[in-house]
C-alpha cells in the first residue's frame, strides 16, 4: 500500500499538470509553454502509470557501463533544467510588483492582442491595472504601446486609447506608440515619445506579472531602470506563460535577442 501511495500522489499530479497545459490549447493558446508542459508531463504520467516496468528497466540499463553514463547525463541535465527553472522564477516572482514610490512616473502599457477592435483578456487585464492607477494617480501620464498586427483591425496602441478614455482617462495623459511589432520596439519607441513630450523618464511598465522580468531585461538593455505594476492574470493559463517565459529569459540571457 505504501509503494502505491507514493507511485498514485504524483500520477495524480502528472495528470492534473497534464490537464493544465492542454486545457487552454482549445482557447487559441498554444506556444513553447504548453508543448513543453504536455510533453513533460506526459513523460511523468507514463511514468508513474508504469512505474514497476519502468523501474525495472532502469535498473538494466543502469547494469551497464553506457547504461550508467546515459542515466547520469541524464539526471545531470534535469538536474540543472530544474535550477534554472527555480532561480529563473524567483527573478520572476521579484520582478512582478515594484510600483513607483511617487507620482513622477510615466507608465507604459506593453501592447498585446487585439481581437475584433477589443482588447483580448489578457490586454483588457492589463489596462485595468493601468486604468485603477491613472484614477488614484491623476497627475500621471500613460504611452500606450502596440502596433498593428496582420489579423488586427486596429493597432494595438488605438485599440487601448479607447479602452482607457472610455473608462475615465483625459485623451490629453495618453500618448500613443504604435509602431512598434515587438516588446523591446515597444521600450525603445515608448521611450523616443517620453523624451520627445518632456515627460518624466522614470518609467512604469505595465504587463503581466510572469512578463515583467523580460520586459524589464530589455528595457535595462537600452538604459531604463523601470519600476512594475502587473496586471492581473486568469490563473488557468499563469503556467503555460510562465514555463514560456523561462524560455524566453533563457534565450535572451544567452543571445540578447528580442
């Protein structure tokens, strides 16, 4: 019973992190973070569903010298995936909220999907967020930051304008980027408007929690040391974008690419 405890606990957790990773894929939402997902946790239910036959063969493999070296080449690499994985995330979990101490900050709102002239969920979250401060905060200017993709109707930059004066916002506080096709034109062009108004240069990022440590990465790359506020997140789809993002920072640490 007790060798059944320990192989069902992580069946269960194999499957519901299985269920996690392939639930949003119906919803449009599929990248690096739910092929990973699935394939990981795949691996993991195969696993503990046969854990006897597995254990079985590892234990033959490992009764030869290839045997010995693959299984530790092995173990080496998930050994060190894991790390990174852990110290990756706790920059994450630094980066996601640091607000300004004052109001001598000009937020700038990262651009994401635009769906049908709407804001997706994810852009509406995060003009939200941006929304709640400009009320409390009312001598705070906004650059709004997003160009116009290929399925959109309008950029992304329009597209939040209106979200924001439709909610409260003087159109005078909000300045518009809207050229810019990825997050570090977003920095790069957001910061050319702020210094081309006279606004303050103490710059606020506005995305979601499990993007700000990237973004904030590559705003520190063109010489901008900003301050966080997240968005909000739905917590179905925080795993598959935050496994994306180990990628990401991964890659960028390595290559320094967008």
């Amino acid at each position: 019973m007790k060798n059944m405890d320990v192989k069902i606990i992580p069946l269960i957790i194999s499957l519901g992190l299985l269920f996690i990773f392939i639930a949003p894929v119906p919803m449009g939402i599929f990248n690096i973070g739910n092929a990973v997902g699935i394939i990981v946790s795949g691996i993991m239910t195969g696993i503990f569903t046969f854990w006897k036959p597995f254990t079985e063969l590892i234990k033959n493999i490992w009764n030869t010298s290839i045997g010995k070296i693959f299984i530790s080449i092995i173990t080496l690499i998930i050994s060190i995936c894991a790390v990174l994985a852990i110290v990756i995330s706790v920059f994450m979990v630094k980066s996601a909220d640091d607000p300004p101490p004052d109001e001598n900050t000009t937020l700038v709102v990262l651009g994401c999907k635009v769906k049908d002239g709407r804001p997706s969920l994810m852009l509406k979250r995060r003009l939200d967020c941006a929304c709640e401060y400009l009320l409390e905060h009312n001598t705070v200017n906004v650059v709004v930051s997003g160009g116009q993709g290929s399925d959109e109707v309008m950029s992304e930059a329009q597209c939040m304008k209106e979200y924001l004066t439709g909610n409260g916002i003087s159109p005078e506080r909000i300045f518009m980027e809207d050229k810019s096709t990825s997050t570090e034109e977003n920095l790069k062009f957001s910061q050319e408007i702020i210094s081309r108004e006279g606004l303050s240069e103490k710059i606020t990022l506005v995305t979601d929690a499990f993007h700000q440590c990237r973004a904030e990465m590559l705003a520190k790359n063109i010489g901008i040391d900003p301050y966080n506020i997240s968005g909000y997140t739905s917590w179905y789809i925080v795993p598959v974008y935050w496994v994306r993002e180990w990628f990401g920072i991964a890659y960028y640490s390595v290559f320094g690419s967008k």
